[in-house]
C-alpha cells in the first residue's frame, strides 16, 4: 500500500483540518490544572469518562464544560462563632447542564472557623489553607449566575450562605417542586436521587459534585412540565397586574338624629 503522503503531497495540511494536527500540543497540555473564574477543572481521558459513564449515574452527560443556560450549585458550610453553629460558607461547586464541574473553590470565611463539620461537608483544615476569600468567590459565582436559571436543592442556605440573591422566576428548586414533595412536604435530596434517579448519595461526608449532578438531573427529568408551569404562573401574575382594582363606593356616613 503506497504512503498517503505520496497520493497526496498535502497530506501533511490535510491532517491539521481535520484536526490531527493538534494531537501533540493537546496532549502536552492534558495534565495541566486550568485555573480561571471557572475555577479549578482537572481534564480526563477518554477512557476515564467512558468507564465513568457506564458506571456511575450521575456522570456527565457530555464532554462538553461550556456555561450553559442552566446551572446547578451546591455548598457545603462550615461552623464559626464561639460555639461553632453559626453557619458559614467552606466550598461552593456549580455544574452546567450535562453535570460537568464549571467552578468548584473551597472559601475562607470571614469569621474564624471553629467547627469544619468534615463528617457532612467533607472540608479539612488543609483545604481552607489556601482557599479563595469569600468576597472572590461570591463575586464570581455571581458573575456566572447572572441572567441563568439556577438549579439545586434548598438553595434558599446557599444564597443566604454567599450573601446573594436570584430572580425568583430562575430558580429551579428540587426541594420546593410540588411533583417531588410528599404530602406537601419537602423530602431531602439523597431520598429523591435514590426514588427518582436510583442512586445513592451523602452516605457519609458530602460531596456537593455529585449533589449539584443530582440536582441537576432532577431538574432535566422533569424540564418540559417544570418549565410549562413556570410561564402559565408568570401569565398568570401578568393577567393580575393588569386588571385594575374595582372601585369601592363610599357608604353614606349615618344622619345624626
């Protein structure tokens, strides 16, 4: 069989379009750690993400890191005040659409931790050491939230935890969604991944990875019914405002006899 460099003298720039030519460079820089505003994202092989795909639920959908409409977050807190029971942001994590990690920092509260929780938030003394300041990561969690919808479960503790509020109308909350409450009440996250995904999670120290890719999929589960009831209560609202309030006639003040 005669080299296909002899068929065709412009092989070699025929390989760069496809994108071969890039192999090299790609590989070079495959175990390097990014570091931006999207926080710390380690790249895999192929071969990782396939066995990753076939044996875990909650794995990425897609290779794709890109920030997407939709985001999922997860934190986990730390105790400080005198006694330790004051909550506190430690580590804040968001996931896009297909679950893959788009920003995940450990933070360094303002105020001393005195209690690092690590059998529930999984965070050790060595991960504060050299963490984010938490007006850093507020400020960029914020800059990515801006304008998406925001997924998660009970993400009233996380917002009120980064000190920052979202559109009402963009939230997408597993705990508040009427389909996945029992009797009207809110069922914790680890027991709708395991009725609804089939997954077990949160046995033993949390990783808020895998609960925002749970979250994250509860959400996608029910996206089309989730998103419908979301506009018919917007026009709903919107059909409130514009009617205007009836007019009350005065009652006639009594004669004094």
């Amino acid at each position: 069989m005669k080299d296909p460099k002899q068929l065709n003298p412009n092989w070699a720039q025929l390989r760069q379009k496809l994108g071969y030519g890039s192999e090299l460079s790609s590989k070079k820089s495959g175990t390097e750690t990014k570091e931006s505003i999207l926080g710390k994202r380690k790249e895999r092989s192929d071969n990782d993400e396939v066995s990753e795909r076939e044996g875990n639920v909650l794995a990425p959908t897609s290779s794709d890191s890109s920030i997407t409409d939709e985001i999922a977050m997860d934190c986990e807190m730390v105790g400080v005040s005198p006694l330790g029971n004051k909550s506190a942001l430690g580590r804040v994590t968001l996931v896009n659409k297909w679950g893959n990690v788009i920003y995940d920092e450990h933070v360094r509260p303002v105020e001393r931790v005195v209690d690092f929780r690590t059998q529930v938030s999984g965070i050790r003394p060595r991960d504060l050491k050299k963490a984010k300041d938490f007006r850093v990561v507020q400020k960029e969690v914020a800059e990515l939230l801006k304008g998406r919808i925001l997924v998660g479960h009970a993400l009233r503790n996380d917002l009120k935890a980064l000190l920052l509020s979202h559109p009402k109308k963009d939230i997408r909350d597993t705990a508040e969604y009427q389909p996945y409450l029992k009797e009207g009440r809110k069922k914790a996250l680890r027991h709708l991944a395991d009725e609804v995904l089939g997954v077990k999670i949160q046995n033993g120290e949390h990783c808020p990875i895998e609960d925002a890719r749970a979250a994250m999929m509860l959400y996608m589960k029910k996206r089309r019914e989730w998103e419908r009831s979301v506009k018919d209560f917007v026009k709903m609202r919107l059909k409130q405002k514009k009617r205007k309030p009836k007019k009350h006639k005065k009652e006639a003040s009594p004669v004094a006899s």
